[in-house]
C-alpha cells in the first residue's frame, strides 16, 4: 500500500468519526411512532482529466438520505 492510500483511507475514517459524533452529540428524530425510516450514506468521487493525461483526484462529496418506509 502507498503511502497517499494510506492517507486516504486515514482521512475517509476521520471523516466517519468526526461526522458520526456530531450525529451522536446532536441528535436528530426521525419518522415517529410506528414509522421505521431506513438511512444511507454514499461519497462520490471521480478523477478529473489534465492535460498532460494524467487524471488528478477531485474532493469527495458525501450525500446523506433517509426515507420512511411506513409513507414512501
């Protein structure tokens, strides 16, 4: 492993950790009684093209959803 794969996987884990203990230290209610509401989270990332062909990294964008399954 390189050690920018390192990196990457370092700072994709402290992303995880910092995102998560804001949702734990502020926590948000969702659906209600009797509503069972599924969550997902997704990063989207692509490589952007230069013009010496070689392809730069461009930042990640995480996406948060969430949909009750009781009302969809």
């Amino acid at each position: 492993m390189h050690d920018r794969d390192k990196t990457k996987n370092i700072t994709g884990f402290f992303c995880f950790k910092v995102c998560s203990a804001d949702l734990l230290s502020q926590p948000l209610k969702f659906g209600g009684a009797g509503h069972i509401v599924a969550l997902d989270e997704s990063v989207a990332a692509k490589r952007k093209a230069c013009s010496n062909g070689q392809a730069r990294p461009v930042p990640q964008q995480w996406v948060f959803g969430g949909v009750d399954l009781e009302t969809r």
